[in-house]
C-alpha cells in the first residue's frame, strides 16, 4: 500500500492522488473482475514526468560536467553505496 510505503496517512495520499487527478496527471481505470478501480499515469502525466526527468537530467549532467570526471565517478560511487544501504534498512525495517 502506498500509504504504509511512503510512511504517509491515507487521508495524505488519497487527498494527493485526487488533487494528481483533478490536474489531469493521472486517471482512475476500471480493472475487469474488481470493483475498486486503480489508478495510472494519463498522457498528460507521462509527458510532464518525462519533461521534467529530461531537465532533471540535463541540470544533473551540467553539475557533473562541472565537477569534473574523477569527483564526479567519485560522488555516483557514493550515491550508489548510499542506495544499497538504504534499501537494506528498508528490507530491515519491513522484516523486524
């Protein structure tokens, strides 16, 4: 469940996901043999996700270039070690 992922209350994410859906980014789908209906990207929400990974990236890429070849290999072997050890205390916290 998003809510217990995201360490959220569900009032939090019902009241994101609605405001997400009222502004077009996403839409409630009906799935067959289910009476709930889930919730997906629409168009709108791909495109304006993927707008903003491209400037994301571009601005990641310019900070990097900035750094220079050995700080930056540097800081991506720090960030990567940080992310491994990030979802083992994720898989901790789940387990105990």
């Amino acid at each position: 469940m998003l809510a217990a992922d995201l360490d959220l209350e569900q009032s939090t994410v019902n009241r994101q996901v609605n405001a997400a859906i009222g502004a077009g980014y996403l839409e409630r789908f009906e799935v067959p043999g289910s009476v709930s209906r889930l919730v997906r990207p629409s168009a709108r929400g791909r495109e304006a996700y993927e707008h903003d990974g491209r400037i994301r990236a571009s601005l990641i890429q310019t900070a990097l270039d900035e750094m220079g070849p050995e700080r930056s290999a540097g800081l991506i072997a720090d960030l990567r070690a940080f992310n491994d050890a990030w979802d083992r205390a994720i898989a901790a916290r789940a387990e105990g």
